[in-house]
C-alpha cells in the first residue's frame, strides 16, 4: 500500500454528463499521492461540494462517497448521488451565481479528508438551470467586444500566376546604357560598361572607371561644408596608392571648399601619386588665390614628410610674389622639440656627376637661412652644412660666387655680432687661403700714433716651443708635433690687447645636443698673431738704426 500523505494532489481531468432525473453530474479524476505516483486499484474516500460565489464561497452542498480506482488511477462519481452531508442539490440556484466543485480525499478510503484542490464550474452543470428556467426576461445590451484572438496559422502560397506580356525596352548598341529623358527611356554611351570597366564620356575604358572631359572638366567635386573636416573628396586605401591622377586632369583651390582633394596615405602608400608623360604637362597643378595654399602637407604622426620628391631635378620653384610685402615662394614653419628641420632635402651620390641636397639660385639671395632660437639655450645653427664618405673629396660648405659686372662677389660672408664673443668665422682646424686682409684704411682709424721702443716690446716677450694636447682637447682640432708660440697668459702681462677669451664647443657639430640643454663649451685665450707683425717690423727698424749707428761708429775709429 502506497504511504499515507498529509496533502493529497490529485489531477483531476473532468467529464461531466447530465440526466434529466435525478438530478446528477458526473466527475472523474486521477487519484495521486503527494510524490505523484497514481493510487492505482485502490479504495479512496472523497468529499465533494458545491461553493457558491468563490473558491471560498458558502457550501451549497455537501456529500461523501467511496469509490476505487482502476489500474490507472481513475476514478468516476456522480456528484448529487452520493452521502449527504449538509445542504441540496436541488435547491443550488445554478443561474443567480457562479458555483465552484471542491475535492477532499482520504487515499486510505476512510474520512480523513485532505483537500485536493477547487475549481470552477462552467457551462456544463448549468443545464440544470433549464430545467427550472423561468420566462425570459428582456435581452440585455450587447458587452464590449472581447480581445482579439490569436492569429491562425498562414495559409499555403497560391500558384504562380500567368506570365505577363514583355515590356518595351528602347533599342541600343552593345555597352550602352539606359538613362530616362522624362517621357521615355533612350540609350546612350555617355555611361558606358563593356562587362568589366565604366567609362563616362568615353567609350574605350582602361580601368575599371574611366572618366573624359573631352574640351570639359574630366571630373568636379564640390563639398558642402565649409570647415576643414567637410572636404570635397576623401579617398583612402589600406596600403595602395591612395589616388592616381594621369596628366592634368584635377582642378584644385576651389573657392569656398577647404580641400579640393583630401587625400590619406597610410602604411607607407601615397597620399596622392600623379604623373605627367608629357613636357608642359603637369603631374599636380594646384593654385591658392586669395590667401589660399595651392598646396599643404602635413605630417598628422610619426616619421614622414609633409612633401617628399625625388628623382630628376627634385623640385622646380617659380614664384612670383607680388604687392609690397610678397615674402617667398616657400614658406616652411614647423615646431617641434627636437630635430626640428624646416626643409630636409637628399641627394644620393649618382654614378656620374654630382648629387645636390638643395639647389637654390635667387635674384637677391639663393638660399636665405636664419636660426631662430629665442631664448632657447641649445645650439641654434642659421646654416648646418655636414659632408661624409669613405673616398674622395668632401666639402662641408662650398662657396662660390661669381660677379662679372658688378662690384664685388664673396664665396663665404660671414657676420657675427651681439654676443660676449664673437666671430664671423670659426674653424676649429688647419685655414687655407691664397691670401689675407685687415682693414688698415686711415679712414677707418683714429687716435693714430707712431710706435716707439717696440725693441723693447719684443724683448719682453717670452718665445716657447710647446706640444698641443690634442688628445684632451680633440674637438679643437689642434695641430700636431712640435710647435712654437707664446703663452697668452704672459702675452697679457706685455700686449694685452693682442689676447682674447674664447669659447670652443665641446662637442663636434655632428654631437650636438638637441634637448635644449644649454651647449658645453671651453673658455680659453687666444692671441692675435697677425697684429705681432707691425711691432715686429717695429723692432727690427729699431734694430737696423742701431746696427747703422754702430758701424758709422767703427768706421769713425
């Protein structure tokens, strides 16, 4: 025998039937235990009744009955034939209310009923009702429409309809293509597509679009925006060339559009590659009017150059500035903290002839070249020239300058002026020259006087022989071997105006740092040989008068 439970479950599957006398409705239910196991072939004891209004309502009417179930669980009663307990079952008023149907159950047939559940009872008990029905009364209003139903489930697809007759389509040639003249549809090779490449305004192709202005614009692209960030045109490609243009085929400078053609090469592609196979043609043609740049590159991150060209003569510049101010034709300006360089420029060395970094001429200057350093504290060069190799001759500046008209020409002219020392040439190492000058013009002096007793002068100056300490002071560039000179520490003591403190960088000019740390330098004095040869030829006048006047003594004896 199955355990006894303290709560009986029971799923009851409801099938009720009426007779017209007596009154009964039948019920049956599946009998199962609280762990769901189905009270099969066993004698169960229940407890029916009829609540009026709720789950909780009044008992209408109660009864009892012992029933056994069959080899499933089931079971079958009819309600109003069993045991009364309290109440009628005729006197139920089926039509005044709802009614609900509660079951209690005793599994072991006794009378220790537990409840099993309440239900409702629907249309079906209500046939009672009719039995008694009275006249009808007077047809109530129409209720609101209730919700909507769900939706069934679609239909099969219909056959496929009959085939419609063919449509007219205006007759063409091979690769033309439609367009619509606003009554009819005509074919044209305007837009031509021969399978594989388009072409507008031409009808021979080559690459998958192309475009032919004839006497026309080839192609006009036009922005809307007027910021920088609403180009006309934005192409881009991963690591291809990003746009190729043949010949002189893009108008550029716009008015009113930021950027004609905004162009992005990344992963070492080009932001714009064009070639011209023609003279008089133009690769890239740009015009800047009305304060506009023709051209502007620029760097956005890491190592690259705003404009690189190579091969031929590099870059042929032909400006014509005009107005009162006109400035240059190039005007680079780029900051940055270190290794800053305005124009970068490099000629490899060619098999024959010569490679030239920049080859500048000018009406007034070829090359103009300033060091703006403010108040920077590192080295500021106006002009850096640097030469290497491993053969031949190497030139770190080459000046050259020819004048057949005019009044004078200058190779190198250098000018320094404003600091505590300086130099309008500095060579650290050996000078070369086919000849020297010091101004000596009397309109350039003053306070002119005849030098006296310079044999005295000469006589107290102290002549060394020395070696220089090249390895020490190697930026210096100082001679080798044995040398002969004066100490300018006791040149002070006689000429001092001949002696002059000096700085020397100690670091050669390919080291130079560029961190803005202020440059290193060495202090020493130097004296001024070349002004020695005018006490010198002093001294031996001095010295001839002395000689003269010792012979004219000898010969008087």
């Amino acid at each position: 025998m199955k355990s006894t439970i303290t709560s009986i479950v029971a799923a009851l599957i409801c099938s009720i039937s009426f007779a017209q006398s007596p009154q009964l409705f039948s019920y049956q239910g599946v009998a199962r235990d609280n762990m769901g196991e189905v009270i099969d072939n066993q004698n169960i004891g229940l407890r029916l009744s009829v609540l009026s209004g709720s789950i909780t309502g009044t008992v209408m009417y109660s009864e009892t009955q012992s029933v056994t179930t069959n080899a499933f669980g089931l079971f079958a009663v009819q309600i109003g034939g069993g045991t009364l307990v309290s109440g009628s079952f005729g006197a139920i008023a089926w039509g005044s209310t709802s009614h609900f149907i509660k079951i209690e159950m005793d599994a072991t047939g006794g009378s220790t009923y537990t409840l099993t559940g309440t239900s409702q009872l629907l249309s079906v008990p209500y046939a009672l009702y009719a039995e008694t029905a009275g006249t009808s009364g007077t047809t109530g209003p129409i209720g609101p429409t209730g919700p909507a139903g769900a939706a069934g489930i679609i239909g099969l697809t219909g056959p496929t309809g009959p085939q419609g007759p063919a449509g007219t389509i205006a007759s063409g040639t091979n690769s033309q293509t439609l367009y619509h003249n606003g009554s009819s549809w005509t074919a044209t090779s305007n837009l031509y597509h021969n399978g594989t490449n388009v072409g507008i305004g031409t009808t021979s192709p080559t690459a998958k679009l192309s475009v032919s202005g004839g006497t026309s614009k080839s192609l006009s692209v036009t922005g809307s925006g007027t910021a920088a960030n609403f180009p006309a045109l934005i192409t881009n490609t991963g690591a291809g060339t990003t746009l190729g243009v043949s010949s002189n085929g893009i108008l550029t400078g716009y008015p009113g559009i930021p950027a004609a053609i905004y162009s992005v090469g990344y992963a070492g592609s080009n932001g714009i590659f064009s070639t011209a196979t023609s003279t008089g043609q133009h690769g890239v043609y740009a015009q800047g009017e009305n304060g506009a740049n023709g051209i502007y590159g620029r760097v956005f991150s890491g190592a690259g150059y705003s404009g690189k060209f190579e091969g031929g003569s590099g870059v042929l510049i032909n400006g014509n500035p005009t107005g009162t101010s006109a400035v240059a034709t190039i005007n680079v300006n780029y900051a940055g903290a270190t290794d800053v360089y305005a124009i970068e420029a490099v000629a490899t060395s060619p098999t024959t002839g010569y490679g030239h970094g920049i080859h500048a001429s000018g009406g007034y200057r070829g090359v103009e070249a300033q060091g703006l350093g403010g108040t920077y504290t590192g080295v500021v060069n106006g002009v850096y020239a640097y030469a290497e190799g491993s053969a031949g001759s190497r030139r770190g500046l080459t000046g050259y300058a020819s004048n057949t008209g005019g009044s004078s020409a200058y190779g190198i002219y250098g000018f320094g002026v404003g600091a505590g020392v300086n130099y309008g040439g500095y060579f650290a190492g050996d000078i070369y020259c086919t000849g020297a000058y010091l101004p000596s013009d009397k309109m350039l002096k003053e306070n002119i006087q005849n030098v006296d007793d310079a044999l005295a002068i000469v006589n107290e100056l102290k002549v060394h022989s020395y070696h220089y300490r090249t390895a020490e002071f190697e930026v210096m560039q100082l001679q080798e071997g044995l040398r002969y000179g004066f100490i300018a520490d006791e040149m002070k003591k006689v000429l001092p105006q001949f002696v002059k403190t000096t700085l020397q960088p100690l670091a050669a000019p390919d080291k130079e740092k560029h961190d803005g740390t202020e440059e290193e330098m060495l202090e020493f004095e130097a004296v001024n040989y070349t002004e020695l040869i005018p006490i010198l030829t002093k001294a031996i006048q001095e010295q001839q008068a002395q000689i003269e006047e010792l012979r004219r003594l000898l010969e008087l004896k």
